[in-house]
DNA sequence: TTGTAAGCGTTATCAT
DNA sequence: ATGATAACGCTTACAA
C-alpha cells in the first residue's frame, strides 16, 4: 500500500473527500457527532498524514517564509533568525533558513528556490550586486524584509542597528578614556553596515578634534586582516585602542594579540561590534557593543506576516538602539 | 496578471504546455532549434518562474531534506547542520534546519510538519520519549539517519562520536598530569552521548586504581549548574580538574570560576568537550575535545542521500574519533 | 449535513 | 517533434 491519502480516510469512514477535508481544517459546524468519530476513527487506524503541499497548491500559500542570513558565522545572524523563527513558528508559520555566505550569486540562487517552493515572503540581508531582484520582488508586491543593511532606493521595510550612533559612543568612550590613537577594523566597505560604523567613529574623532589618520581605518577581507594589523602596528604611533567592526573580527584581533604577545587592556585597549557569548568570561571581559538581535529579528518577523496578511506598514525604516557595555578591555591603559 | 505559469509561456510561445515542460527539463532531444528559442524568449519576457509545489505533487519527491538538531545552541549542531546543507546542496537538494530545543513535543511536531511538507528524508537528533515515532518512520522504510545520540532498538544508520574512548583519553591525561580528584560536569544523564561520556571517564578511574566519588559526578540542568558546582566545590576536598559536557557547559564553569574568583589552571585544570571557537584565544588557552562534526555531517548526509536513492547502506553504526587538543588549562596545577 | 466536481501548476503517457 | 489529457492530493463553490 502506498501513502495513505484523503480518498482513503474517506473509504475508510464511508464519507466524501471534501467532509474529510472539513473535518481537517475543523469546520464542524454542521458535522454529525457521528461522522466525525467515523473520521476519527480512519485516520487514526491508517495513520494518515496530510501532504501539504497538495493543499499549498490549492490555496496558494505555503504557510512558509524564508531567511536569507549574510553569513551564519555571526552571533548576530543566528540570533535573528532564532527570532523570526520563535515568532513565525507561534503564528504557524515555518521558516526556511539559509545561508548567503555573503555571497550574492548563493543569494540570488537561493531567492530563486525559496520562490519556487512559493514562500509566502522573505526576509534578505541584502547585497548590492542583487539590487535588481529585490527590486522585481517589490514591483511584484512580494513581501519582503530587508535586514541588517540598507540600501538606498529600495521602498520595502529595513530592520537595522543604528549603526552610526553605536560607533559614535564607543569611540566617545575610548576619548574619555584618555585615548587619541584609535583604529576601527572592518571587513571591506561594502555593506552599509560598516560604512555606519566607520562614519561613527570618524563623526567622534572630528567632535573632538582629533585628526583622522587614514592608517587607522583597517578595512580587509577576514583572511588579510593578520597582514593588516601588522601594518596598523608597524607604524611609528601604533594604536593604543581598537574597534573590531564585528565578532569575527575580534577574533582576528585575539589571534594577532596572542602572537605579538600584546595584551589587551595593557598594550592597546578594546571594544568590539556584537554580542559576543564569551565576552564577560575572558580575562579581561570584554567591551561591546551589543546589537538587539532578537528584538530585531522578532520586529522583522512582524512586518512580514503584515505584509503576507496584506496589512498596512507604518515605516519603511526601523532602526534599532544599541547598548555599549562596558567592561575592563576598554578601560584607560595601565 | 496573476502568477506566470506554464500555460502562460506555453500560449506566448506558441506551443503546448507539455512542450514547454520538456525544454525545462533539458529534453530537448527531438526539440526544433526555433522552438526552443521562441520558449526561452517566452521564459524571459513573463519572467516566469517555475513552481515547485506543483512539480513536486507530480513527481512525489521534493528535492528537500530536514535535519532536526538537538540544541542549535552548541556549536556542534551548527557545524553538523552547515556541512549537512553543504552536502545536499552540491546533489541539488535542499536542506531544512529544524531546532528541537532538546524538547520531545517540539521535535514531535517537527517531524510531522517535515514529512506533512513531504521531505525526502530525515536526519534526526533522537530522544528517547519519541522512540515509537522513529520505529515507525523505519517501519514506512522512510530515509533516516540518526546523529549523536543512539537509542537501542532502531534499526537505521547512526553517526556518533567515540564518545566513551575520547572522554577516556581525556581523564588519561589529567591522571598523567597528576590530578586524582577529578570532577565530570554533564547535563542530566537522559541521552546516551551523555552516558558514553560519564562511562569512559568511570572507566579512566577505575583502570588507574582511583576510587569514583558520587560527588565528582555532577549531571544537572543547565540552570542548575551553579549550585551543584557551589555543592562541589563545599565538600572537604574539592576536585583539582574537570570536564565539562559540553560548550554551553563551560560557560557555566567559567561564570562559576570568575564568581568565585578560581583562576583556570590554578584553582582546577580544565578540559571541555567541544570544538569552542574562543579556545585558544582565551588565557589560560583551554584544552578541547574535538569532534568530527563536519566530517559527521557529510556522512550523515550521504547516508541518507543513499536511503532516499534507494542504495545498500554498509554499517548501521558509525563512530568518530574525536581529538583531544591540549592546551594550558589542563596542565598540571602550579 | 454531506457529496459532486472543478481546479491549483506541474509531469507523463500516449497519440499524432 | 509536439499536443491532449489524465493524473498528483487537496480545497471550495455549489448542489443535493
């Protein structure tokens, strides 16, 4: 016996298809006590499972949306996406989660399948290189969330941290600190985010009148960053504090720290972009910058299903505060 | 104009649909050279877009696979699930990644949503109260392949780690660096991973001669961790080592160590099991018990990918080796 | 209160 | 070399 479909339940109980079906999606409302044991009954004794994607077909919704995260490597991605997941699964809605790899023809393959499996919406960390399809995607009124990144001439909601004002306090925060000599390390300026981030800092050094020394704004790919940092400490005033751009870079920047034999917080001091898990445990805990990710994922989820719904969206942009929490590798050097 | 389909192309082309179905899975065998550029230009022009929902119900296979992790908050389910995803991917397959939370009613409901999405097979991180619902997904000749954990009885492939041998090797080296008090740190003893792990590190024990006290083997929920490591730090002589279980484990030690300001290496040596990105960034650099997740994920994959091709599959139990990294933090105390 | 039948967008069989 | 037509398993008017 193959798979057990409806028109078996139906045999079996001596009904229709279509009382089966109502019985299914439970509209009792004029079902006889007995016709629904009868049901019961069946689909208990031959243990059917409904196939959805029969019933995707016919009602033109999957019940499904997708994630596209830029790189699941990052804390902040996976706490995204464990948002939007908590939030759809609550409103029995499943999600699809993949990875970009920052990647954008990876992106676009996998915007392609996720339409093909007809997702009912999607929420992208977006590239530029793919600007064109997500403006398709918006000319066809599907919905849509864009996240993390933003970029200019897309009219459909973003979900992003103020990346800008972070920065700018952390920044602030070294000055007070008594530093001058300040470097910001980021991945190439590729993404809005970083170029947030970068204006941050620079924004702070200029408010307080310290000159911005271009030696001092490391942008590399993760695999040139050892190179970069060696150049950044090679230099006659090498930095006396650092911004890691994100928490793979912080990584980075502890690879080089224990091969220079540099100590944090003695030879240079240290905030870093993310939530990192193990921050607070380190010696010395570690400053940083923490993004809101599941309130951010949670809000994206949110304007999403609103949109799937066909419900109005108030604001296209939606930023997020971060929390600067400062612990002892930023403090003034010994 | 609502979504493009097949008829669509098919009528702006000029040609039927099934024609149209042809060229789109490349059988172009007896397709006149205008044909099929007149379908191409048609594909281009509406834009179309395949809709998989409807192939899929025809073909009664989905090209989709789901994986159900235990805890998507150890790093060892995430390394599992991207080389699974890498795995599928390269065979056109795609993968869903399904989070358990290590709740049994979650999986359960993940299992049937899968299937109900009719998922071409199923790789699972088993616990035990879902036993029946495993045996009857073997039963069905379903595709599944068990990961870590083992429950006796199921008669499908399992890849696991040598979880016995490698915690073994682990307590070795603590004898060899000359601790005898030696503490274990696992969550409840509730799956077999866990089991393994207590059995291999009684066996290093015993085989050296030292006496296993009850108060050295601490199981407990995460949220009880730091009392019980309260508790085992109160008693007369408290252990000079320990293992922790798992990742999510030694943040807990760690938090207890900072609290009670026990320096690592010096209040106790410490050994975790797990692949820990910060390992041998921290100070002291803790020494890890590394598993072979990518390797395991792409194995798991391939024996299902083999199940859903209706192959032979060799052996029904797979072991990996793992790899003890030693590091400062189990050396011998100063 | 339940059944009939059409249709969702494909693929597959068999004609032509 | 291409077309007609019947599935795939479900939902949903509408009929009874």
């Amino acid at each position: 016996m193959g798979k057990i479909t409806m028109a078996d339940v139906a045999e079996k109980a001596g009904v229709s298809k279509s009382t089966v079906s109502q019985f299914l999606n439970k509209r009792y409302h004029y079902m006889r006590e007995d016709t629904r044991t009868r049901i019961e009954e069946a689909i208990k004794e031959l243990n059917y499972q409904p196939n959805y994607l029969a019933r995707s077909l016919k009602q033109k919704r999957t019940s499904t949306v997708g994630i596209i995260v830029g790189n699941i490597m990052h804390r902040f991605s996976t706490e995204v996406s464990r948002a939007v997941e908590d939030y759809f699964i609550q409103h029995d809605v499943h999600t699809i989660v993949c990875n970009a790899d920052n990647n954008p023809e990876k992106e676009k393959k996998y915007i392609e399948m996720l339409r093909a499996k007809q997702v009912d919406g999607l929420i992208i960390f977006p590239t530029a290189p793919n600007l064109d399809i997500y403006q398709q995607l918006i000319r066809e009124n599907y919905p849509v969330v864009f996240m993390d990144r933003k970029l200019s001439g897309l009219k459909a909601p973003l979900v992003a941290s103020e990346n800008n004002e972070a920065t700018w306090s952390a920044i602030q925060h070294f000055i007070d600190q008594g530093h001058e000599r300040i470097a910001i390390v980021t991945e190439p300026l590729t993404i809005s985010t970083r170029l947030e981030r970068r204006d941050g800092y620079k924004q702070a050094l200029e408010e307080n009148g310290i000159e911005i020394k271009p030696d001092f704004l490391v942008s590399a790919e993760i695999k040139q960053i050892q190179q970069e940092l060696e150049k950044l400490f090679a230099i006659e005033s090498p930095p006396t504090a650092i911004l890691a751009g994100n928490d793979l870079l912080l990584i980075e920047v502890l690879k080089f720290a224990k091969e220079k034999n540099l100590k944090i917080g003695e030879a240079f001091a240290l905030i870093v972009f993310d939530n990192i898990p193990f921050a607070h445990l380190v010696d010395p805990p570690v400053t940083t910058i923490k993004q809101s990710s599941y309130l951010m994922g949670e809000r994206a989820a949110e304007l999403l299903l609103k949109q799937i719904n066909n419900q109005k969206i108030e604001a296209l942009e939606m930023r997020f505060p971060c929390e600067l929490i400062i612990r002892d590798s930023s403090k003034r050097l010994k």
